[in-house]
C-alpha cells in the first residue's frame, strides 16, 4: 500500500480524537491526504462503535493522539490510480486491513495477515508515513472512522448495494462479522449441535443469529443485564442463563444434560472463559474473543480457538451477512442506537454501562429519529 504521494491538497475534516485515558473525545479540525494508488478516500455516512475502541481509550492504548474508529460506511469520493473495482460514488463498508501480499492473504485468509498488527494497530501505513496532520495518528484499521472522511484501502472497503441505508449497515465491518463469522468459519457449528454464549452484547448477539442460522438445536445465551438476554431470546436463543441469579455450570447441565458441543466467550470473565473450556464435550470447541490464549491442549479431543474477525474475508463474508440480512435471517439492525457525531462520548458510555448493545454515530446530514 505505498505510491506516489498525492498530487492532490489535504482535506480538512472533523475527527474525535483521543488525548488522553480518562478523558472524553474531542472534536477538532484535522487535516488528512487525499488516497494513494490503492486507497480510497470516503465521506463517512456512520459509523459503529465497538469494544475495542472503547479498551483503546479506557484501558490500553498508548499511542496519542490518535483517531480511532473501525466500523465506517460512506460514499467514496475519490480514488487512487490503481485501484480496482471501486469508483466515486460507490457506497462501501469499511472493515479491517490485511496486506493482499503474504501467503496468508494469498490463500484467501486475510485474518491470518503476517502484517494484521501493523496495519490495525500501527497507527500509520505498513512504510511508516501517515497522512493526517497536527500530530494526530491515524489508520486504525486502515480507516480511522471517528471522522467525517476516511482513508481506507481497497482491500478493507466493501462495495455495498446503494439502497440500503448506510447507517445500518456501519457495524458489519467487525462486530457482527467477528461474532457471525466465528459461528460459521471458525467453529464450522453443525445442524444439531449445542452452542453457549457468553456475553450476549453485539458480538456475541451476532454469534446468537449466526447459530440459528445454521440450525443449533440448542442456543444458550449467558449474561448479567437483563434487557440483553430479552433480545438474545428474541434473536434465537433457546434458552437464556442470567449470571447473576443463577450458577452457570448448573444452569446449562440441566438444559442439556451434559455438557455443550460449542462456546462462544466474549466477556474476558475469569469464571465464564472457564466455563467456556471446562463445560465443553468431548472434541468440543471453543472460540475466545477476548484476546486470551487458551490452553495449548484440551483432554478428549476438545480445542481452544483464539479468532480474530470470525477467520472472514470481508470482500466475501460482509456480501453474505447482507443477503441474510435481506431474507430476514439476521436482523442486527435491531441491536443499533443512533447517535449524532457530536454525541459520541455519550454512546461510548452508554456502551460500557449496557444501556446501548450496539451505538452508531451519524455524520453530516444523515437524520434518524430519536
């Protein structure tokens, strides 16, 4: 993703930038290139706000100022020399960055990037250069969507059908791949089969439809704020576990009678990532979305998987959970919350209290009812 520097003048734009931890987001003017050979610049129209930019600002990011942000969807307005299939005008869903040049990528398996650190969370381009001004750190998944433009590549920007609203479809570039996407790739769950997620916020409510989409004889979700396991239910789930009133072993031996074939972990909780390997059946599997490691060997033929984007490639993945969502059979918009772009302090703690499952910032004159 290196060219010829951009013959054209930077942009000025509005970015939410993180300072500080413990401090809000401000908005400010920042200034931004236009794309390189295979870049694209987009207006974003929204964008979702997902856990990892909220463990960024509160818990664990160092490098500032920067521009977070990683589930834009917008209209391109202009592109490089060099890039192919994408032109001005086209509505895309941005998702995260992968080279398209190592053996993983070749392979088809972007997730797997030799260089998927670098380029999510790098904070430039894989040469070192950025392109945003003022001192500000930019291409956070190689979009940096808390702005109201966004240099992406034509790797992470999905060409979308131009009559579906963008606002909704905003949080297909992670959350709902990642927990969809971890049902259907990573897990391969079978027709049949018993499935327990833990954590029932956006990710692992897309990881609920995903597991009834593929016919999860029982589907059990597992959390501690009520309004949430009501929508689980109202999703798919079969049977709804709340933590905080019940013993979680006890609990699922009883719905199923012995253990569960899949689990889903995505609350970094020291008991339930237990429970996620400790309740599994024989050549069970379980995927872990938190960032933990599990063990490097289960007894009786059971696995840990540590999944990154549910294994998708978003060129293909995003395309089917739009079909599916078309059919009625994964209806994540119920899970949105729009917010003005001014507002996103606000949606980001609406997020951390589980007042909002999914928040969705809106940009320039896109208006919703609120």
């Amino acid at each position: 993703m290196t060219g010829r520097k951009p013959s054209k003048p930077v942009r000025n734009i509005r970015a939410a930038v993180f300072r500080e931890q413990g401090t809000s987001l401000t908005i400010e003017p920042v200034e931004i290139e236009g794309p390189r050979e295979h870049e694209v610049l987009v207006r974003l129209a929204a964008a979702g706000i997902c856990h990892t930019d909220i463990g960024y600002a509160d818990d664990w990011g160092t490098t500032q100022p920067v521009i977070l942000g990683h589930e834009g969807a917008g209209t391109v307005v202009e592109a490089g020399k060099k890039v192919k299939g994408l032109a001005p005008g086209d509505h895309v869903v941005l998702s995260y960055g992968s080279c398209g040049e190592c053996s993983p990528c070749r392979r088809g398996r972007p997730a797997e990037c030799r260089n998927l650190m670098e380029l999510n969370f790098g904070f430039s381009r894989l040469d070192g250069s950025s392109a945003y001004g003022s001192g500000v750190h930019g291409h956070f998944f190689c979009q940096s969507s808390f702005a109201t433009y966004s240099l992406a590549t034509e790797r992470n920007s999905v060409k979308v059908p131009g009559n579906l609203p963008l606002r909704v479809l905003a949080p297909l570039g992670c959350g709902m791949q990642t927990g969809a996407g971890t049902v259907m790739n990573s897990l391969a769950v079978s027709a049949g089969s018993t499935i327990a997620v833990f954590g029932t916020g956006s990710v692992g409510l897309a990881a609920v439809m995903a597991a009834r989409i593929v016919g999860a004889a029982k589907i059990i979700g597992i959390d501690i704020v009520p309004a949430r396991l009501k929508l689980a239910g109202k999703l798919g789930a079969t049977h709804l576990i709340d933590a905080r009133l019940e013993d979680v072993s006890t609990a699922i031996r009883k719905i199923t009678g012995k253990g569960i074939d899949y689990s889903v972990e995505t609350t970094d909780d020291d008991d339930m990532f237990g429970l996620a390997l400790g309740l599994l059946n024989p050549r069970g599997k379980a995927a872990l979305l938190s960032g933990r490691s599990g063990p490097k060997s289960l007894p009786g033929g059971r696995k840990a998987l540590s999944v990154i984007q549910g294994d998708a490639d978003p060129q293909i993945f995003i395309p089917k959970l739009i079909e599916l969502y078309r059919a009625g059979l994964f209806p994540f918009d119920r899970l949105e919350k729009f917010y003005r772009f001014a507002e996103i302090n606000e949606a980001m703690d609406d997020s951390r209290k589980g007042r909002t499952v999914k928040p969705v910032l809106l940009f320039g004159s896109s208006r919703v009812s609120f």
